[in-house]
C-alpha cells in the first residue's frame, strides 16, 4: 500500500470517528457543564472540557469537520474560478490575456494572509457565527484564485496552440465545443490544485482565528482552540490543551500526503 | 529589444501594480459590508459624544473619490496621510517600525537560506530522499505560523526570528532540494563525479552557477513567505514591527495606516520579484 492510500484511508477513517463523536446524541459543542470547569480526561469527557466546560473532544471533531469541509468548499470555488479565469484568458485575444494576468499580479503582489487579515477585518463586527464561517471560507475562496489562475493559463495556452486544437479551431469548432475538448485536458493541472488548495485554506483559517478574525465563538474552530494555548495558567492545569494542535498537525500532514503524492 | 526599453516596460508594470493594489485596496475596504461599523463605538468608555463623533466621521468619509483625494493629499504633503487610530501622522508610525521588520525579516531569511541551502546539499548528495530530512520539513510546514509562534513563546525558547527562520527554511528546503536533486543527475555532473571532482568543487563551479536563475526565484518565494508569517509572528510575540502596525489598523479600520503599510508590502513583493527576473535574465545571458 503507498503513501498517499494510506493518508486517504486515515482521513477517511478520522472523519467517519469525528462524525460519529459529533453526532452522538448528547455531544454537542456547545453543551456546558458548569460544574467542570477545565477538567481532566473522564468518562463523561474524555478529552476534559475548556474553561466554560465544554467537551474538548466534541468540539475538535467539530472543529476538524468544518474546517475539512469549508476548506474543501473554498479550494473548489478557487479551482472552478481558476479554471474559468484561466482558461478565458489563453483562448481570449492576447490583450484581453494580458489584462487577466496583471489582475492576477495585483492579487499577488500582497502576501496572501496580509490580503485574507486585511479583507476579514474590513467585514462587519457583529456577523453571527455561521456567518462568519462562512465568511471566512468565502473570502479564502474569492483570494485564493489567481495563483492557481495563472498554472490554468500557462497549461491553457499550451494546449490552444496544440496542433490538434490548431486543426480543431481551423475546422470550425465553437467555444463550446471548444471548452469540452480543453476541460478533461486541463484534470491533470487542475486536481493537484485543488487538493494543494485544501490544506493551504486549513492553515489560512487557523492563522485568521488565531488572530481573532476567524470563525466567531461558539462555534468551533482550530484558530479559537490554538488560542487557548495563549493562557498558561490554562496549560499548567490541563495538557488537553495541546489536543487541538495535535490533530490539525496530523490532518494538515494527511492532506498534503495526499496532495503531494497525486 | 534594448534592456533600457524591457526595463523601462518592467518598471511601469510594476508601479502600475502598486497603483492598482492601493486603489483596489482602498476600494476592497471601503465597500467591505463592515467599513462603517468602528470597534470603538462598542466600547463603553465612550461618551455619546464622542460616538456621536465618530458616527459624523465615518460618514464625512463616505465617498470613495473623498478617501482617494485625501489619501492623495496626505501622501504628496509626505506624512501619508493622518492614522485613523492614533492621530498622528503614517510616517511617524511606520519609519521606526520599518526598521525593526526590515531587521527581523533580513536576520529570518539570512538563517533560513543558510540553513536550507546547507541542509539540502547535504540531503540531496544522496540519491533518494531522506526521511531524515524531509520529515522535519514537512512537519514544520503543517503547523500554522500562529501555533509555532504561540509553542516558542511557551517555552521560553526562541523568538520572532527563530520561528519566522524555521518557516522559511522549512518552505525553502523542499524546493531546493528538488532542485539540487535534479541539479546532481545531470550527466555532466554523473561524468564529473565519476571522473573524481570533489563535491565541493562541483557544487561551486557546476552546482550553484547552474541553478542560479532558480534559486533567485526562491530568493523573491522566501520573501513572500516571510512576509506572510510577519503579522501572526509579530502580533504574538509583541514586536513593534510593521505586521502589529497592520494588523491593529486592519482591527481598528485604519484606512490611511492600512493603505500604507499595503504599499510597502506591495513595494517589496513586485520589486523583489522584477529584481529576481532581471538578475535571472542577465545570468542566463
């Protein structure tokens, strides 16, 4: 078995045992027990609780899943717009091109998470929490795109000047019947970018809500779990703590196994 | 084409990115559904007229032509304009912490490249990949900037320096090993090898020439990476650099500060890069 089945396997595996602990009937992440209060591992909870008593282990498995799955969500968006983006610009007259490709440079002309803080914080103060979710990925969606834009472009125009796309436009194929020649032979640059995208928007969150622009409480995210580390006092009491950086290494480690391997 | 001419080409490219990412910047922020909205007027230090006031001045700031003009007019008077935040101008705030970032990113990337450039051309003598070598590499790549700098406080070990080193050496060992791996399975170098050349002396006179173009593309990659990690880096560990500066504007909608602090980023990205191209394009010549 290789690397990259056994990394797909163990995520698999880990988010069938996320959802199973999620949706348990009586876990929830938002569930306090007022009376344990930081408490260690215990039948009851067998990673402890946080400092408002709830369930560590429910709300990193929480955690673990929207974060997976807003990623995914947000790497998806950023590969179809790359693609659209991409694939318009290598078949468009050359100025048009030009243009699509100093769009793409003025995205990339800023550090990446500098434009994600700078974009976060300009969005409203009091969004409710599935909002800011959603938010979140959103805009890691909507910035994410030109650097892989610019992979589509390159591999587009490779392939518009081709000679079987020379013959095929010379024969009088139309945009669409264009597009559905062009599309599968753009799968071997577009798939890696979309799994690469995955764990890159699962740092990206992280980094944001361990800045305080992430996802907004009492939903739970990795970002506002890394941020208890803040607290040594907390530390000392409980070493749970360092649970949610545990996980998000191992996903973080899985995803790009995946990733890398295709 | 003449080089004064490609160069000149380049040059306005450049500056008409910059352009480009201020405007859109100022743009991005001032229809953002929240630019309106001001942290202070949640805080209940302040009297009503003082929200009252700030209420008067976010509207006064309403247009974005307005926010263009002033921001213009700031920037020409050479103060870049007032801080929303602090009441004083952009310059006071940003030249002393431009030095620090600038000395904290210069330190960080100098330790990175040695660091990365030692570890792979001792990891890519060999002809697979190690997993000696590459396992911390990746390990340190899948923990967020924040959480490696949040673990170094804790243990009272290390700095802003050392986490923003780790996070560039980490990125810049994988792509130079890669290189250097390519780089060694040349047959020039199998004959050379084959032949008795020490390493030293390849990787001095066949090595490091051949691969320049790359490595100063990585060069402008490092920098970016840097860049990146300087807000979560400097936010935690209380640096007064440029990345606090940000993101205080960026919490407290200081548009003037944000704008300039953009800039400057902008500045370094696209001169870094047009630098990297213009070198590599001269190397290759």
């Amino acid at each position: 078995m290789n690397t990259k089945v056994l990394a797909s396997w163990l995520l698999a595996g880990l988010v069938l045992i996320a959802i199973a602990i999620v949706v348990a009937p009586r876990n929830s992440y938002s569930n306090q027990d007022r009376e344990q209060l930081l408490a260690g591992s215990s039948p009851h909870h067998p990673a402890g609780t946080d400092a408002l008593g709830r369930d560590r282990m429910v709300r990193v498995c929480a955690a673990f899943l929207l974060s997976v799955a807003g990623a995914i969500v947000a790497s998806a968006a950023t590969t179809l717009a790359a693609a659209a983006v991409g694939t318009l610009a290598a078949f468009s007259p050359a100025f048009l091109g030009s243009v699509a490709m100093l769009v793409c440079d003025v995205f990339l002309a800023l550090p990446w998470l500098f434009l994600l803080m700078m974009v976060r914080s300009a969005l409203p103060l009091t969004t409710s929490p599935a909002h800011s979710a959603a938010l979140t990925f959103l805009v890691l969606a909507a910035l994410g795109w030109p650097a892989c834009a610019r992979a589509v472009y390159r591999g587009a125009l490779d392939l518009r000047n081709a000679e079987w796309m020379l013959q095929a436009r010379a024969g009088g194929l139309r945009g669409k019947q264009i597009a559905r020649h062009v599309l599968p032979n753009l799968m071997p640059l577009l798939i890696p970018q979309f799994l690469i995208c995955i764990p890159a928007f699962v740092i990206a969150e992280a980094n944001l809500g361990a800045l305080g622009l992430g996802i907004g409480e009492p939903l739970p995210s990795w970002g506002g779990m890394l941020l208890e580390l803040d607290n040594s006092a907390m530390l000392l009491q409980t070493r749970w703590v360092y649970l949610p950086i545990g996980l998000l290494v191992l996903v973080l480690l899985l995803l790009e196994t995946v990733a890398v391997e295709v | 084409m003449k080089p004064a001419v490609f160069l000149l080409q380049r040059l306005t490219r450049t500056i008409a990115i910059i352009l480009l990412v201020v405007v859109g910047s100022a743009v991005l922020i001032r229809f953002a559904p929240g630019y309106l909205s001001d942290a202070r007027e949640m805080d209940s230090r302040y009297g009503d007229a003082a929200r009252a006031e700030l209420s008067a001045e976010a509207a006064r700031s309403n247009s974005l032509g307005q926010i263009l003009s002033t921001e213009t007019a700031g920037w020409m008077r050479g103060e870049l304009g007032i801080s929303r935040q602090y009441d004083v101008p952009v310059l006071e705030l940003i030249l002393p912490r431009l030095a620090v970032t600038g000395g904290l990113l210069l330190r960080a990337i100098v330790f990175a490249w040695t660091l990365a450039l030692c570890a792979s051309l001792i990891a890519s003598v060999r002809r697979n990949p190690s997993l000696l070598w590459q396992t911390p590499a990746t390990l340190l790549l899948a923990v967020p900037t924040a959480a490696m700098a949040t673990i170094c406080l804790l243990a009272g070990g290390g700095g802003p320096v050392l986490v923003m080193t780790l996070l560039v050496a980490s990125r810049d060992f994988k792509f130079l090993d890669r290189i250097l791996r390519k780089a060694w399975r040349d047959p020039h170098l199998l004959q050379a090898r084959a032949q008795g050349i020490t390493t030293l002396r390849l990787v001095q006179a066949h090595i490091l020439p051949g691969i320049a173009s790359q490595l100063l593309a990585l060069a402008t990659l490092s920098i970016v990476t840097a860049l990146s990690a300087l807000v979560p880096v400097e936010v935690i560990f209380s640096v007064p650099g440029l990345g606090q500066l940000a993101w205080s504007a960026a919490m407290n909608r200081d548009l003037p500060v944000l704008l300039a602090v953009t800039m400057i980023m902008a500045v370094a990205v696209t001169f870094a890069g047009m630098a990297s191209d213009r070198t590599g394009e001269w190397q290759g010549a």
